[in-house]
C-alpha cells in the first residue's frame, strides 16, 4: 500500500499567498493541494486555475456544494479541479449529478462528512452512491467547541472500502494518529498555511505520518480535559488575541497593572465591596484556591481595599493574581514582590474591615460583567473577561488569531513586506 497522502488546505482569502505557500508546502511534502472554501469564495474559480497551473499536481477545490452538483462540479474540474469536494449532507439526487459531471471530465469526488449525523451510516451510503473519497471532517467552527475527527474515523474506516480522508485541527501527532487508525489522506489546513515556517511544518507532519504508516503505531487517544486545555491555550494567547477572537471585545476600563510584565489567566472568585472596606476582599483569598483571580468590585476608590499583606497570603495560596475596580496601597512593596495585582487607583490610606458585601455574586468590573469561573486574562495591554460558557472555544479561536499573525509576522520580518500589502488592505476596504 502507498504511503498516506498529505493534502495541504490553502484556507486563505489572498491568492498570491496561497501559491507562494502551497509552494513551500510541496517543498516540505505536500502531495495534493486543496483550494480551500474561503479562497475559492474570495477569488472564484480563478483560484483553482492559477493553483493548477503554478504546480500541476493533484488539485482539490473545496467547494462544499449542497446543491446544484453538476453545475459546480463542472465549473470546478474545467477550472483543472482533479478532485472536488462535496457535502455528505446534500440530497442524493445532487450527490449523482455530481459524479456524473465528474466522471465527463474525468474528475473525482469527494463527499466532506461535515455535520452528518450519522457519519458512519452516511458514509456506507456515499461508498454505495459512488464517491470516490470520504472526508470525516470537523469543521473550524466545531473544534473550537472541543469536537475532533478521531472520535469517529475508526468507525467510518471500518464501514467502507473506499479511501478515508481525516480533517479538522490537525497538527503532526493528530495526524499522524488518523494515519494510524485508517486514514489513507490526511488533510492539514491551518498548522500548515498559518505557520510562520510553511515547509519546515509541512515537513513535520510528513514526517510524522511516514512513520505512522510504517510502524503502524498505536493511537495514544488520551485527551486532556477542556479546562486543562483552556488554561494551556490561554498562556500563550496574548489579551489583544483574545479581543479579536471575541469580534474586538473591549477591555476593563480603567484598570492598570501595578506590576508590569506579568500576565494572569485563571478563573474569577468575584468580591462585591465598599469603597475601603478590605474585609471581603482578605476573606476572598480563603475562599480562592490555586489557580484562581480575585476579581473586585469597590463602590469607589479613596481608600485602599487591598495591600501588601493581602497580596503575601494570595502568593502563599497559589492565587494567580487580583484585579479591583477600585484602591490599592502598599504598591511598591507589591512591586517588589512581583505579584500580579491589577487596579484602578493607588493610594496610602486603607479603610477599615466593615465587611460590607459578597463573595462570588455577579458583578460589573472595569464595566465589564464578571460572573464566579468566568475566565480571565490580564498583561501590560489590559484585562479581558470570557464568559465560562465559552471558555474552550474563545481559547481556540485566539489560538488560531496568534497563529495567523504569526505567518503574517513571518512575511514582514523576513519578505520585508508591509501589513497592508499582505493582507491586501486596500482592495478589502467595506465597500461604502
Ligand atoms: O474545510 C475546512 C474548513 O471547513 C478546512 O480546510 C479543514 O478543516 C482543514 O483545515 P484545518 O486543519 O485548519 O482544520
């Protein structure tokens, strides 16, 4: 048997981009280049053409069609489309004309399994209706909610004969695990296009791949649970990365780092006080374990809710850091201490323990809402909140925010090009 085929998903909006990167993706061993959705949408079938054209090796248009087979498929493998790739969830009747129109120009079809219900059984049925590939694919969207396509590849492998694709989130080990439970084709989109070294990752997951087929390795399956891989994600991710994943969400207002040069992640133990009133606030650092932020709201800022002895018992406990609406003193010896501490104001003087207030209720920090176990993030550029319910896939999406600046840093850095010429900024002006 062959050995599995790398297929690489030119998931961009730019097509002078994705030739040059398919370029120095076949150079790092790359065998099929797709034109991914997103470029095919930006560029038409142009894209395909100029893809073709500039390789000649096996191209795949992406065009996820739901209706309309034959149309689609024609314009694709007339436009040099060797493979065009389908969905799963079209209605039967346009499945056959999209293989009859291939068949004309000797092309093939591949049905993408995205948001099938039932893959396996869909699958069988695809094999029976006459596709020649079957992509198990999670989509962007679904794996920043935690799904992931080995979770079903074995069992689709098993159901049919023809070649299985694996795609979604793929990086060198989760590929080379697709290749170990079956996949004949693994497609690679992002860990390869937005890198900033597109040959040297090409390079890793061929590598990786390669030696899963012919050691016919063991799949580790183990997962670390979504928190674990929130908090890992979110250390790398800088605050602006996070905005942007949340379409430009805004920061606390008003609130500055004491210590510079640290940065926070850890989930809210919320504190609701008076102006100068430190006893929720001490109480909080008991109620907080390892791992958590204390996150405070003061009815004003004249007098101090928070000071050195505080922030010692908080470094004692593990506590990752503390944010207040509201004053703190004793700043320079929490400077010395380098304990994250983030506030509003900076004063002498400490109120006195009234303990007026609530720990872990709902409340408005920096004008933003903060609920007990929403995440937070904080570096020199500001503070930023992301609701619990959303943790995991805000995570990912600024994940893939660093990634894409990344590729794009690489090409100032070493192309000696500008942002503007790079991301084409004049022609992808709103259109007034
Ligand atoms: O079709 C796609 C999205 O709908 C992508 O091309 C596919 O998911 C591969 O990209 P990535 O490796 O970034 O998931």
């Amino acid at each position: 048997m062959d050995r599995p085929v790398l297929q690489v998903a030119l998931d961009l909006v730019e097509l002078k981009r994705a030739v040059e990167i398919a370029g120095e993706a076949l150079e790092g061993g790359v065998d099929w280049l797709e034109v991914g959705t997103p470029l095919i949408k930006s560029e038409g079938m142009n894209a395909v053409r100029e893809i073709k054209k500039a390789y000649g090796v096996k191209t795949l248009a992406d065009m996820k069609t739901i209706d309309t087979g034959s149309v689609e498929v024609e314009m694709a493998a007339k436009s040099g489309a060797d493979v065009i790739i389908i969905l799963g969830l079209s209605d039967d009747s346009t499945i056959q004309e999209a293989i009859r129109a291939a068949r004309k120009y000797g092309a093939e079809v591949m049905a993408d399994l995205i948001n099938v219900p039932d893959p396996v059984e869909r699958a069988k049925e695809l094999e029976e209706l006459g596709v020649d590939y079957i992509n198990v694919h999670v989509g962007i969207d679904q794996q920043m909610k935690g799904m992931d396509p080995l979770d079903v590849l074995s069992k689709v492998v098993e159901a049919v004969s023809i070649p299985v694709a694996a795609a979604g989130g793929l990086d060198a080990e989760k590929a080379a695990s697709c290749v170990a439970l079956g996949a004949r084709i693994v497609i690679v989109g992002s860990n390869i296009v937005k890198s900033r070294n597109v040959t040297e990752s090409a390079r890793r997951v061929r590598e990786a791949i390669d030696e899963a087929w012919k050691e016919g390795r063991k799949v580790e399956m183990r997962r670390r649970s979504l928190e674990e891989e929130t908090r890992e994600i979110l250390l790398k991710v800088s605050t602006p990365n996070i905005s942007d994943a949340m379409h430009r969400a805004r920061a606390m207002r008003d609130i500055y780092p004491i210590v510079r040069g640290k940065k926070v992640v850890g989930k809210a133990v919320t504190v609701s006080t008076m102006d100068g009133d430190w006893a929720k606030t001490v109480e909080a650092i008991d109620v907080a374990g390892k791992g958590d932020v204390i996150v405070i709201k003061c009815s004003g800022d004249t007098a101090a809710v928070w000071g050195e002895l505080a922030t010692r018992s908080c470094i004692n406990k593990g506590i990752e850091g503390v944010i207040i609406d509201g004053a703190v003193r004793d700043v320079d010896d929490i400077r010395e201490l380098g304990y994250p501490v983030f506030a509003k104001r900076e004063v002498p003087n400490a109120g006195e323990p009234k303990g007026f207030g609530e720990i872990n209720v709902k409340i408005e920090c920096g004008g933003i809402e903060v609920k007990p176990g929403d995440w937070i993030v904080a570096d020199d550029n500001g503070v930023m909140v992301i609701p619990k319910e959303r943790a995991y896939e805000i995570a990912r999406r600024a994940l893939e925010v660093k990634k894409h600046e990344e590729r794009i840093r690489g090409e100032i850095e070493d192309k000696g090009r500008t942002l503007a010429e790079i991301v084409e900024l004049y022609k992808w002006e709103k259109v007034q």
